[in-house]
C-alpha cells in the first residue's frame, strides 16, 4: 500500500512540470550572407515616419502567448533608448488586419536590443529584441497579426526578413488609418514567439488539494506500521 502510494505520489509530481508544452512558432531572420552578397533587408516601421508594419501567423491548437521575440537594424545608428510598440491586432473576416485602435494585446519594449552579431544587407548592426511574462490567450487555426514598430524616432528602424513565409505582410499610417497589403512579393518579417498550450491544466491551488488527502493517507498508512 505504501508503495503504491509514494508511486502515485511522484508521478502526480512529475507530471506537473511536464504537463504544459512549450510551443515554437518562428520565422528565422535572414542575417547578411557576406558570401553570396544577399538577404538582411527589411521593412521601415516608425511610427513618426508614417509607417507600422504587421505579419500575419497563426497557431495549430490554443494557445497562451509567452514571449515575442524580433530582430531589426538602425539608419544610421541606434538611440541612446529604444521603444517599440508590440501588437497583436486580429482579422477583419476577409484575411487582413482588424483597422482602428486598440489592438486585440499591446506592450511596451523600452530598453536596448542585444547585439546579434550579425549585419543586415546595408552592413548595420542586427539587434535582437524580446518581451517575456505575456499571458495573451490565441485561438488556433485562426489569423492574427504581429505588428512591430519604434516609437524612438531618432532614427530610422528596419524589422528585418526572413525567409520563412508567406510573402506577404500589410503596413499602414497610424492607428487610425487603414491597412493596405504588400504581396505577393513581399518581405517576411522575422519573429520567434512562444507559447503554451491552453489545455485544461490545474492550477496550483487543485494540485494541493489533491496532494492533501495523499500526503495524509501516506502518513496514516506509515503510523499503523
């Protein structure tokens, strides 16, 4: 009986640092290939030069949004401090961008990249961006938007390509204005972002109720020996 127990016990133990996946969803940045002289563009996005761009993607099953990660560079240096809006914006019903403000989940990067270590096509310096702690529910198998763009203004910031994708993105003014599409050659934007899946999965607060009668029954089952 005992035995059973402490087996039933660590298995429900075990299980509850296994039972959230982790899930990638990534399309790689294209850095400069120094060889071959290609790839490392991308796409203008400052909002005080009338531009924010967005990606479309999508998850197979729900999920819970983590972390966005992103890369871009600077024309013709990076400000002292960087900030830039991160969106999710949802579909209108007809494969675009959903128009006007506010999005579906908004947060703020103010801070400084990291260094890649990698240049784009134009030899500047590839910064890599990241925003953890995200609790943003997503549906799957649904269309969302990821728009990214500096607020900084000192200079001019470019989202940098990936070669993964669908060769199509949308950009547009402001909050206000309407998106219009870029395809069917169009850059893709490179992003990483991760996720968990929005199965049903006990809080905390269920696993210790559950432990509770266990761990008692354990030290009953002990004393009577």
């Amino acid at each position: 009986m005992v035995q059973a127990i402490k087996l039933f016990l660590a298995v429900l133990l075990s299980s509850m640092s296994f039972t959230v996946n982790a899930l990638v969803l990534e399309q790689a940045p294209y850095f400069f290939d120094d060889e071959n002289n290609v790839g490392g563009d991308g796409y203008l996005s400052v909002e005080s030069a009338g531009a924010q761009v967005a990606e479309d993607f999508r998850f197979a099953e729900d999920v819970i949004l983590t972390s966005i990660s992103w890369w871009g560079s600077y024309d013709p240096f990076a400000p002292e401090t960087e900030s830039f809006a991160v969106r999710i914006i949802g579909d209108d019903g007809t494969g675009n961008p959903a128009p006007g403000f506010p999005p579906l989940y908004e947060t703020i990067f103010t801070g400084l990249g990291e260094d890649s270590g990698f240049v784009d096509l134009f030899d500047e310096t590839v910064f890599q961006y990241k925003v953890a702690g995200l609790n943003w529910s997503l549906q799957g198998g649904v269309d969302y938007y990821l728009s990214i763009f500096s607020n900084a203004g000192a200079s001019d910031w470019y989202w940098l390509e990936s070669q993964a994708g669908d060769n199509k993105n949308w950009y547009r003014e402001n909050d206000t204005g309407p998106w219009s599409v870029d395809s069917p050659d169009a850059l893709n934007m490179s992003f990483h972002l991760e996720a968990v899946r929005a199965a049903s999965v006990p809080e905390p607060a269920t696993w210790l109720l559950m432990l509770i009668p266990l761990i008692g029954l354990y030290r009953k089952t002990v004393t009577a020996m």
